[in-house]
C-alpha cells in the first residue's frame, strides 16, 4: 500500500477518490461509484469528502522534488 496522498495525475475534483484508490489498491472509478453510493445514504460522507481534500496532502512529484533539491 502506498501513501495517503492526493495524486496529481488521474483525480477529477479534488484528488480524494484517486487517492483513496491508490491507497487501497483498487480503481480509482470503482472508488468514485462507491462514494456517490454511499452519498445515496444518510451520514456526513460530502463533508468527510471536503475534509479530506484540506488534509490530505498533495502527492509529491519527482520534478518538484529535483528542482528543489528534495
């Protein structure tokens, strides 16, 4: 399993989808049917989606890390 990060390439709104489906080893659009399912039922699962995209940290590219000297 890789980092809890937001992927910079295959993300459509905010990256937590594309993320999470890394994380967990499953397509990212398997990911993205499982939210909109789970937004048919009762809960807070928008306002986790919104919290995750503030904290969740950006996943880091290897350019920036080379032009930095990271």
């Amino acid at each position: 399993m890789s980092a809890l990060a937001r992927p910079r390439d295959g993300r459509w709104i905010g990256g937590v989808c594309a993320g999470l489906a890394r994380r967990f080893g499953i397509s990212a659009n398997t990911m993205r049917i499982i939210f909109v399912v789970s937004c048919l039922l009762p809960g807070p699962q928008f306002l986790l989606y919104l919290a995750l995209w503030v904290l969740l940290p950006n996943e880091k590219s290897s350019t920036a890390s080379a032009a930095t000297g990271w």
